[in-house]
C-alpha cells in the first residue's frame, strides 16, 4: 500500500501533458524518465518544441534513459546527481514566464525537493503534474536534530546527522519535502525493535 | 458553596515555579476549582465538541475568555527559556503580518479588560501604550509599525500571554497554520506543520477522520463571525508538570514515562486540559487559535470527589488507539488502578463543573 490514508502526504496522479501550456518543463528522476516516455505519443511537435527536459539517472539502478528521452527532441538536458539538475531547475524556473507548466516525475523523495524549488519560485504545489516512479524510498527529517536523511527504505533507522534511532511516522511536510523521523527508544533508551524494509 | 469558586477570578499573586528540574508547579488550593476538567460524562469519544466562547462560572477558568492565572509568570518564564534553546517553536510566514497585529490587538483588549489590575492598554489613534504589570513592561509604540516594537508582532505578545498560539490563514475553502508560537505543546511539532492545511496537520490523529469530525469542524469554522468566538476542551496526560512537551524534546521527557509507580501515581501523573478558543480576525480574515493549558497532578484532581470518581471511568472507556496515540499506554493501568480508591461507585452528576 502506498498509504494513500495518510491526509498530509500529496497525492501524485500522473503525468498528462497540459496543452495549453506555453513552455513545458519535465524534471524527471531515475524511473520517472518511464512516466515521460509512456505519454510520448502525446508529445506533438508543437508540445516538444516548448519542451525543456532535464534528467537524472538514478545511480544505483545503473541504466539510464538518456537515449530514450533524447530521441523525443524536445532541448534535453542531463545532470550526473540531483543536485545539480535541482540547481538547474531553479535557473530554468527563474527565466521562465506566466503559461509555464511544470512535471515532476520519480521517487516522492525527488519530487518533494523539486516541489520545493518551484515553492521559492511562487509556484502554486497544485498546478504541478507529478508521477511517483520508482522506489518508494522515503526522505526523512529528524524532528529532533532537523537533519534530512535521503533513501530512507527501512524503520527504523539511524539518524544520519544526531544518531538517534528514529520510526518514520506517516506525517509529510510538503514545506519540508520529508516525512517524520521520530526517536523510537525516547523512552526505553536502547531498546530498538529491528529495522524492517518498508519503503522498498 | 466554596467561597474560593464563587468568587471572582483575580490573581494577585504569581507563584514562584518550575516546569521542569525540580518541577515544584503545584496549583494552590484556591486553584484547584479554576481547572477546566473536560469530562462532562463518565466516558470520553471524539466528537465535533465545539460551543461559542462566552464568558462562563465565576472562579472557572471560562470567566474571562483569555484566562490569566497564579502560574502566569512561572509559564512565561518557562516559554522565555524554550525559545532561547529552540527559536523554531516561533514561526511566522511573511504573509501573516497583519494577522500578526489583529493578534496583538486581540490578546491586548481582552487581557486589559478582563485584568485592569495587571494590563493597561491606551489607544491613542495608531499610538498605542502597553503596560503589562507582572512583567514590568511599558511600551509605547504605533500599531501596524513592526519597527516601533522590540520583537514581531506575535512574538511579542505571544510571549506576555498564557497558552500556545496558531495563526491560520482561510484560502481555497481551507485554513492554513501560517504563524504560532508553540512552546507547551502536547507532543506535536509547529516547525513540521507550518504551511499545512486543516487535514494535513490533522494526519496523524486516528479515529476521528472516518467519523467525519474533521470535515464538520472545518466547516464550521470558515464561517467563524468576528466577535462570536467559539472554545473546545481536549486533554491528554503528561507525567511530571512539564510544559515542554514537544517531539523535539521527546528524548528529554519520553523516560519520565517508566517512572510512574503505584506510589508516586497521586504526585507524577497529570491531568493535562487544553482549552482552545478560536477568533475570526477583523482585518486579515485569518483565526486565531488559543490553546491554554492546565495541568492537575491525580492528588490534587481527586480533592474534587466527582472529578475522583469521573476520571478512572474515563481512562476505562478509552477506546486503545486514543490512549496509544495520547501516550497513556505505559500508565494508564497503574492510574486507574490509583484512582479506583477513590470511586465509591456513586453516580455521578452531568457536566464538568464540581458539585
Ligand atoms: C483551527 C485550529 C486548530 C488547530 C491549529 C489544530 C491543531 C491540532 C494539532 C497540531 C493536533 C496534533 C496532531 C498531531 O498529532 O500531530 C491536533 C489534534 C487534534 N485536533 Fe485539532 N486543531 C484545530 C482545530 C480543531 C477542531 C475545531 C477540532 C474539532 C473537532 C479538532 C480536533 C482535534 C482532535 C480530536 C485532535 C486529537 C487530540 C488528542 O486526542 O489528543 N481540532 N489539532
């Protein structure tokens, strides 16, 4: 399950192409390229010349979809971590005008951080398309320390950043872009019950 | 009738008290019958238990609608050092300011009135002087002018005031916690929630989403009329008398938990009442939510016989997933069991107030 009952968590109901949109960015992230390329037959020649794609591929699942993605021929462009293709996404956000529709496809992790970028930029979370492709890896911040830990698959886990053993609660901060990481053993220190897979 | 009860309700005298450490807070005995219980039947379910904020019983803590009490200083002094160790527990989203200043003005009116004897407010067009007495402040300053005061708006005032504070701001059909000051909180965190929505910062509750009482509430409230406050009573339990009970501070205060022992029952474990009110700003449109707390230690709760004998039933009836996710799992037997001493079994009358 995918808990879809967890009120505070956004719901991501796939990509479709908005064809009315003047300029059309696709943030995409390991498998999220997958959501991009099912819908091609949508992509006209008119939506992939207002088109900007920017890409990463996901590390640890060694393929790539850049060949893929590259013979749609919108203007294409890949980062090596999400970092940077983050840093891009805010250039690109920062030169783009009113009619610029946004998608975001991948891990909630990826589209959390880039919701977040396109949040500095004025951009209302609503109008952005997005699709959860991939792992269902959680981002998750400590409420005691405040330090985010990316990839998180399993609860508990240990904090990146204080230490603390941490559950993930079903608790989402859009602001944030992360679950909640709360300390398991705060009242029994030391007794941790053993991590189980989860978020796989 | 106590004499204490029917009289009104005008603290002279502060007491000197912690909220942590040594925890020497202690209600005194003309106090006890101030403390909101919030049973008004022998069990306890969720429920849309919304009534308009008007002002109530001599002596309660519903005589004045923005209550101000014997542990006032002692919990300003306690909020003072929780934002100096954590400056998250304030927040307040840029568009917010104005909301900010019907705050001030709100807290300021209503805590003059009811209190002439501590708080002075002269309003001279957009001049304003403040006098708060218990803290020694006179401050003068122009409303809408954050420049004229030491600190924002709501952190100002926030701090002369008893109770946490959320500022929600109504668009889209919803509201938005947009600001607060958060520093007694029952186990949930302002910095996660800041930004989020009625349902979103709601998640984590169980049970009362598929009853609907969430839709309802909300409902209710975005048509909140300015003037026409409304109040709702929620409880939890907390052992120790600690204010500070938020997620941040969970490894500070989760111990105390798997301390209590069928000895020290009367004197650990608390009581601990939320009575929120919520206001229609004037010229925002945004709400203000008042969460002021109380905290009765069990000894002291069952100097009141109907309150003794209420409460163990209460605890009875919870349904798991309430007292789970309220904390009482580890406790809550060795409490009842402690309280079961003090129920004759007698029937009990309706309503919260003692007989
Ligand atoms: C609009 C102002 C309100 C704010 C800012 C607010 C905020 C909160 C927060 C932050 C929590 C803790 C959630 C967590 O565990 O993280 C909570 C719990 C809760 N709220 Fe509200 N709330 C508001 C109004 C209401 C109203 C009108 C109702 C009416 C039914 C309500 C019912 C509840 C209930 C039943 C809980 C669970 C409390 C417990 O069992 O201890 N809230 N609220």
């Amino acid at each position: 399950m995918q808990g879809a009952t967890i009120r505070s968590r956004p719901v991501y109901p796939g990509l479709a192409i908005a064809p009315l949109a003047r300029r059309h960015i696709f943030a995409l992230e390991g498998e999220g390229a997958g959501a991009l390329l099912d819908i091609a037959g949508d992509l006209t020649p008119e939506v992939l010349g207002r088109s900007q794609i920017l890409y990463v591929a996901r590390g640890s699942l060694g393929v790539g979809h850049h060949g893929a993605l590259q013979t749609l021929g919108a203007a294409f462009w890949a980062a090596p971590t999400v970092q940077p293709l983050l840093g891009r996404l805010d250039v690109e956000l920062s030169r783009s005008h009113m009619g610029t529709r946004l998608y975001l496809a991948g891990t909630e992790g990826f589209i959390g951080q880039a919701m977040q970028v396109a949040a500095a930029h004025g951009i209302d979370p609503a109008s952005v398309i997005t699709e959860h492709r991939g792992s269902r890896a959680r981002r998750v911040q400590c409420v005691h320390c405040k330090g985010v830990t990316e990839g998180v698959t399993a609860s508990p886990f240990t904090c990146g950043h204080c230490g603390l053993n941490l559950y993930v609660r079903d608790h989402y901060s859009r602001r944030l872009g992360a679950f909640q990481g709360v300390n398991i053993d705060a009242e029994e220190p030391g007794a941790v019950p053993p991590p189980e897979e989860l978020y796989l | 009738m106590d004499t204490a009860y029917s009289a009104t309700h005008r603290p002279e005298t502060f007491r000197d008290e912690t909220f942590r450490g040594d925890f020497s807070y202690a209600n005194s005995p003309g106090n006890i019958r101030h403390f909101p219980f919030p049973f008004h039947e022998d069990h306890y379910r969720y429920s849309v238990n919304i009534e308009p904020h008007v002002p109530g019983l001599p002596g309660s803590a519903f005589e004045h609608l923005i209550d101000v009490d014997e542990h006032y200083l002692a919990e300003m002094a306690d909020r003072a050092q929780v934002l100096a160790e954590d400056p998250l527990r304030y927040q307040a989203l840029p568009h917010m300011m104005l909301a900010q200043w019907d705050t001030l003005e709100l807290l300021m009116e209503e805590q003059a009135r009811a209190y002439p004897h501590l708080f002075t407010l002269e309003r001279n067009g957009d001049q304003w002087r403040w006098i708060n007495r218990p803290l020694g402040i006179d401050d003068t300053f122009t409303f809408g002018d954050p420049s004229t005061l030491p600190r924002e708006p709501l952190d100002y005032i926030c701090r002369q005031t008893q109770g946490d504070i959320a500022l929600m701001d109504q668009r889209e059909g919803n509201l938005w916690m947009d600001a607060g000051m958060i520093t007694a909180q029952a186990d949930w965190s302002l910095d996660f929630d800041v930004g989020m929505n009625f349902h979103e910062w709601h998640a984590p509750v169980p049970l009362a989403p598929q009853m609907g009482v969430f839709d309802r509430a909300l409902k209710y409230l975005l048509n909140l009329q300015v003037g026409k406050p409304v109040r709702r009573l929620n409880w939890t339990m907390t052992i120790n008398p600690r204010l500070d009970t938020s997620p941040e501070t969970y490894p500070k205060w989760g111990p105390d938990r798997t301390t209590v022992t069928p000895e020290n029952v009367g004197q650990k474990v608390h009581l601990r009442v939320e009575l929120q009110s919520l206001w229609r700003l004037p010229r925002s449109n945004g709400m203000l939510f008042v969460i002021r707390g109380y905290m009765m230690r069990m000894d002291e709760v069952v100097t009141v016989p109907k309150w003794g004998r209420r409460l163990p039933r209460v605890l009875e009836s919870l349904p798991p997933e309430l007292a789970e996710y309220k904390g009482l799992s580890r406790y809550r037997q060795t409490t009842i069991d402690w309280l079961k001493r003090h129920d004759d079994g007698a029937p009990t009358s309706p309503g919260i107030f003692p007989d």
